[in-house]
C-alpha cells in the first residue's frame, strides 16, 4: 500500500527499459497488457511484451511477445509506443508505432528526422493468438488507441513535426471506412505555430461529440489542451487549455458518465523556459466534466522520486465491473531503469481541486 491506495508491481527487470502499458479487459474477464521492453526511453531495442492476470491485476501470467524485436543495429527501426483496445466483436486490437532511421544518419538522431510507419494486429481469441501485423498509412507517431465510430469507421489520434511552422508538432486522426483495409482520409485536429500539441487521446463525451485531449510540450508549464469536434472527427475546435499540465493524457469515458483523463504530472517548480524540475513528479488523474472543468478533481496515483523526466507516467487504464479502475504506468522511484507498475482507484478517492486556473496564462 502506498498511502490509501493499492499498488502492484507488474513487471520489473534491472536490464531493461520497461516503459509504456496499455491494459483492457478481455470479453472472458481477464486483463490483457501489453508494454514496451527496451534498453532506453528513446531505445536502439525493443520489443512488445504482453501479460495476461486473471483476477484483476493483482497477479500477471502468460507473457509473451508480439511480433519479432527491432533494433537499429540490424532494422534501422525500433518499436515504439502500443494501444490495446477491444472493439466491439470482442476481438482486440494493438496499435503500435515503428521508428524508423533515415539510411545513412549518423546516431545520435533527432526525432523529428526519423521516420515513423504505424501498424496494428488483431486477436480472436482474448489475446492469445494474435495476427500478423496490419500497415496503415497513418502520418507521425505515438498513436492513440484505436476509437470506433462504427462498424467499419474507425480513427486513431497521432502527431508529427509540423511541416509549416518552426518548433511546431501537429494533431491529426486519421479515418478507416472499411475496418482497417484503408487509410486514406486525415483530419487536422491543432497546429499552433509556435505550440507543440501531441500525443492525443480521443475520447466520447456523454452527449455524443468527441473530445481530444493533447500534450503540449514546449516546456512552458503550458497545460493540456482540448478540442472538441461534433461531426465524428472531421472538424475540430481551436485548442482551449485544460486545469492540468500532463503529458501523455489517456481519456476515456467512465460508467458514471464522468471523463477520467490519466497522465504524467509537468508541472514545474521554476517557469523558467525548459527548466523540467517538476513541482509535483507523480503519475496523476483528472476526472470531471470535459465540457465544464470547474467541478474537477485530481488524484496522485503514484509519485516518482527519480528525477529523470522521461522515465514515470505513460500510463493505460480500464474500468473494471463495479466501478473502480485499473491503471498501469511505467515508474522508476529509486530503480535504475523504469519498470512497469498498477493501481486500484475509484471515483470517491478524487478529493483534491486542480492546482491552476483556467485562462491562457502561461504563454
């Protein structure tokens, strides 16, 4: 136990970066996670290693891996960041990004030189068996879990180094009309010049519109922003900001109708342009209204003492029957490197307000 609530420790290995879960819960009730193993946050390896627990994350079997290991040394390519969700067949589907190195380019390389190709896989039988890897022709990279919005529509959030604009990344989706055989039709969700909007989550609100939650990640203790779009993905707000700083936001709608968003805590102690000395270093969630945020709570799921930025708070949750929620998130504390951990909650542990105002203060 840490403080009122219970912690798990899922998968831990000294040798290795163990970073970015995603969990669902299967149609036979277990839960299926899968996760990246590598040597670094930004690796020269890596590979995507699922578990399964079957008493609701409190013990982890059955690992195994998805697809072969990458490597620059022998691909040019590394895995990067999985989804899993479970769609409406019951079948579920991960979602993972491939980095990909420009031939030729000398190491160390910038990010916004390297190439990135998404792919997803399919399962029928609870994560079991899975299906050779799909492509898509999804631009830019850490995608979103894949969101249906039928039968045969679906759209995954990504982003990319805006081609128009100086230190600029851009937040798009990216459509499927025919369950994932095509995908052709892209849809700009925020470029700001000057901003770095990113990693976006998509969720549904109660009334039906969607919901875009994304990093910004100038490092100005800018907070997370939001669009909504109210035509399934087409058109999209301009970017208005959250009452939170979170990078990797997860959103997801809970039973109770209330939007729960999980994310790595940014805020900083100093506001000094690139300073990453967190005020509050923890993975975190919010959960409220998305279309009126001033009734929020936010909750500290765990916090991190490492003082590496990169190495806490990616994070993937589901609710699970009755009501509370499971969350697993890469952690590092006093480890050598970041290993994988979980956590119970519910929405009576939410007490605490957000500790900044709305407005656009902070650039």
């Amino acid at each position: 136990m840490v403080g009122q609530l219970e912690h798990v420790t899922i998968a831990r290995d000294e040798d290795q970066y163990l970073s970015f879960p995603d969990v669902v819960l299967a149609a036979d009730g277990r839960l299926v996670l899968i996760y990246r193993e590598a040597d670094a946050h930004v690796a020269t390896r890596s590979r995507l290693v699922l578990l399964d627990s079957f008493d609701g994350g409190h013990n982890w079997v059955n690992r195994r891996y998805l697809d072969r290991p990458m490597s620059l040394a022998r691909d040019g390519a590394v895995w990067n960041c999985p989804r899993i969700v479970r769609q409406s067949d019951d079948g579920l589907t991960v979602v993972c990004d491939l980095a990909v190195v420009p031939a030729d380019t000398p190491p160390p390389v910038p990010e916004d030189l390297w190439k990135f190709r998404t792919y997803f896989w399919r399962s029928f039988d609870n994560g079991q068996t899975w299906g050779m890897r799909r492509s898509t022709r999804i631009q830019g990279m850490v995608p979103d879990r894949l969101l249906e919005l039928s039968n045969d529509t679906y759209l995954i959030a990504s982003h990319y180094h805006s081609l128009r604009h100086f230190d600029t990344t851009t937040q798009i989706v990216t459509f499927t009309r025919d369950a994932g055989e095509t995908w052709t039709n892209t849809a700009l969700v925020a470029e700001v010049a000057g901003l770095q909007f990113c990693e976006g989550s998509v969720a549904r609100c109660p009334a039906g519109q969607l919901v875009c939650y994304m990093r910004e990640n100038s490092m100005r203790n800018v907070p997370t922003h939001k669009s909504f779009s109210l035509d399934g993905g087409l058109h999209w707000s301009m970017p208005e900001p959250c009452r939170f700083v979170g990078h990797r936001p997860v959103a997801g709608l809970l039973s109770s109708g209330k939007m729960l968003v999980t994310y790595r805590d940014v805020r900083l102690a100093n506001r000094a342009v690139g300073s990453l000395v967190g005020a509050n270093t923890a993975t975190m969630a919010w959960l409220g209204n998305p279309l009126d945020e001033s009734t929020g709570r936010v909750l500290t799921l765990e916090a991190d003492s490492s003082g590496v930025f990169s190495d806490y708070g990616y994070s993937g949750w589901v609710e699970l029957k009755g009501g509370r929620v499971f969350c697993a998130y890469h952690h590092r504390g006093e480890a050598e490197k970041s290993y994988i951990r979980g956590v119970w909650f519910g929405e009576s542990d939410f007490t605490a307000e957000p500790p900044l105002p709305m407005g656009r203060l902070y650039y």
